[in-house]
C-alpha cells in the first residue's frame, strides 16, 4: 500500500477528489490555502506520482516557490516541509509548539535544509502550518 490514497499511476487526483478524501480535515486545508493567498498571493497545487510506494503527492507553491508537499490520507493528511538554516532557526524561536520543534530538531539535515513531516488532523494545528509556510516564504 501506497504512503498516499492515490495510489493509480494513470489517475491523477484533483484537487475535488483531494478535498472529498479528506472529508472534514479539508475545511483545515481551505483554511491554510485562504491564509496564504491573503498574505502571500495565489497558490498552485503540482501533482507528482512518486512511485508504487508514495503514490500521488501535491506541491504547494507560491509563484515559482514550493512551500510544501502534501501526502493525503483518508480524513487528514501529512504535510513535508523544507527549511534552510535561517527558517530552522526561527522556527526553533517561535511560539511553535514544542511537539513541532522537536520534529524539526530531529529532522535530517540536507543540502537544501531540513525536511520533517508531521500528521495534521485538528484544527488546532493550523496556526503551526501557518507559522511554517511563514517561514518557509521569509527565509
């Protein structure tokens, strides 16, 4: 079984079929996508088959920047940041919870920064991926 639901190479999902998966946890996911076209413009989803063990994942961006990937899941969905040494670090000083800072500390460190993934399935965590997405766009 695929990581992703979408699991068929020969059926990319949209972003309807996304939503409906996602059953209430899309309502969270409506709340990120209106913060960032509010505070930083329009968004682009880039749907991407990674292979028989990932599946169909989407990329956020903004303008030519990707934020973030998404993998869904039935009900909620993981989300995967990339940060560069200056996102880190201003994450690790923000009101971010300690659950979330730790994921980053722990994430492994690349060329490109540190990639970290976490569930989200609680309105409660959207103001953390607000945070991100901030960080993420500023560094």
């Amino acid at each position: 079984m695929a990581e992703s639901i979408f699991e068929d190479k020969t059926n990319q999902p949209s972003l309807s079929d996304l939503y409906e998966a996602l059953k209430e946890s899309s309502a969270i996911l409506k709340e990120i996508e209106a913060f960032i076209i509010e505070k930083y413009g329009s968004i682009e989803w880039e749907w991407k088959f990674y292979g028989k063990q990932a599946g169909w994942t989407a990329a956020c961006r903004n303008k030519n920047r990707r934020l973030f990937h998404l993998i869904p899941n039935y009900g909620y969905f993981k989300i995967v940041f990339t940060l560069g040494k200056n996102g880190v670090a201003e994450c690790l000083e923000s009101s971010l919870t300690e659950d979330i800072k730790q994921i980053i500390r722990d994430a492994p460190v690349y060329a490109e920064g540190r990639t970290f993934r976490f569930d989200v399935k609680e309105s409660g965590q959207i103001e953390a991926v607000c945070e991100l997405v901030r960080s993420k766009i500023l560094y």
